[in-house]
C-alpha cells in the first residue's frame, strides 16, 4: 500500500473511532445517570463452554422474570470454538482431526458474530442486564460494554479503542472480541479478553472472519503480565463504574 493510500486510510480509521467514541460517551453518561441496581457477581473458575451457557439461560430467566436485577460471570473456558448466527464453517481452517487432537470443541450459539475462540488464559464475561433499566438500544449497550474493556485495558497502560461492529483493538491488532444476543430486552453471552491465552489456536480458525494475525492479547501488549485475578477484579471494578451496579459475590451454588 502506498504512503498516500496508508494515509487516506488512518484518516478514515481515526475518524470512524471518533464518531464512535462520542456516540459511546453519551450511551455512557446516560448509563451512569440510572438509579443503583444490584449485580450478582459469579466469579467461577475454569468451566465448559455448555455449562456456561446452561448457567447463563438460567440467570437470564430469573433477570427477564424481575426476580434479580442483573448477573455477570467471570471466568475462562477450556479450548472451544463458538460460531455465531453470522458464522459459517468456512471460517473454521483447520479439520477434525487437528481440533480432536488439540482437544476443541465446536458449539453453534446464537450470539451475533462470527467465528471465535475461547480457552485458557481468556478472561470471559457474560452480563446479564435488563435494557430497560437503562433505557439503552442494543448499539448503545455495545458502546457501554466496550467501555468496560477500555477502561480495564488503561489501568495497565494499554489504549484500546472501538473498531466495528463490536470489539476492543489495540495498534491496528484486536484484543477483544464482543458477540452479545438479546431476548426480552435482557442481554447475555458477552466478551472474550485476551489476558494470555495459547495465541496458536487462533490460527485454527478465521477469527471474527479475519487472519489470525490480527489477534492479539495483553502478554503480547506488556512487558510484565499481572495476574489473572488481578485482571479480574480490575474489570469488575470498570464494569461498576460503566453501569453503576451495586456487585453481590456469589458463587454458582447459589445461582
């Protein structure tokens, strides 16, 4: 690409991130200015993909019910590949005996998106949240979870930004991708941030439709990589500030 064309482009790029950034900020301070609801914090360990979507149906039935006001897990998956409503098995490059071997599930989910990956060394995190008590579209909330990421990110000295439909990039490479589904205005499924996960497995597919080079995560962004929990309780902390909850620590015996 020729110097001009690069130019032509970055211009392009920052101005998109820019309407997107001031969109996000007024999503963003009319979050802020809703009345303090209660949150349930499950903060799990590592579990299937399954199970945590069997979790999230059941949380999802008991926000949409009125019976608690929101729920977010917290938590890593062991190796799977999710496809979404605009996925296709296309964006799957390796064949079934590669992902048998590397111990890869393949789960179709009604997230939007893609094509993605999930494993170890991901921090994952599936709010639960009524829209109407926020007054929020699905693209307003979207800008607000990005939010979340963003601020995480600046805590240890990484500058994320929007780049659509949805997701956190850092210096032209994504960290973190975003596919959400809504059913009776309540939202779940979420985001996937890469802390320091085995970047090899995206090579298995085209994540999010793109080449696998484009993924990046903090341990590749850092010189020194905190700690997982540390990761953890910083984006609870975002996620509180973003949409004001009052958090209450549970555990998913309890759910």
């Amino acid at each position: 690409m020729s110097p001009g064309v690069d130019k032509m482009v970055g211009v392009h790029v920052c101005r998109r991130s820019a309407r997107l950034n001031a969109n996000a900020e007024g999503c963003i301070l009319a979050v802020r200015h809703k009345p303090m609801r209660r949150c349930e914090l499950y903060n799990l360990g590592r579990i299937s993909y399954t199970e945590s979507l069997e979790l999230q149906h059941h949380l999802h039935s008991k926000v949409a019910a009125g019976d608690i006001d929101a729920a977010l897990l917290l938590l890593e998956h062991e190796p799977v590949i999710t496809i979404g409503v605009k996925g296709t098995w296309a964006n799957i490059v390796a064949d079934a005996e590669t992902l048998k071997r590397r111990g890869v599930d393949v789960v179709t989910v009604d997230r939007g998106g893609d094509v993605t990956f999930h494993g170890p060394g991901q921090l994952v995190g599936y709010p639960i949240l009524n829209l109407m008590h926020f007054g929020l579209d699905v693209h307003a909330y979207l800008r607000a979870l990005e939010e979340t990421i963003i601020e995480t990110l600046a805590e240890f000295g990484i500058s994320g930004y929007r780049n659509p439909p949805a997701g956190v990039w850092v210096g032209g490479r994504k960290i973190c991708s975003i596919g959400i589904a809504v059913r009776k205005r309540v939202t779940y499924h979420g985001f996937a941030l890469n802390v320091n996960p085995d970047m090899s497995y995206f090579a298995l597919i085209n994540p999010c439709g793109l080449s696998a080079g484009v993924m990046t995560s903090m341990a590749e962004q850092l010189e020194r990589l905190p700690a997982m929990d540390l990761v953890r309780a910083t984006y609870v902390e975002k996620f509180v500030h973003v949409f004001g909850y009052k958090m209450d620590i549970l555990d998913d015996s309890r759910c």
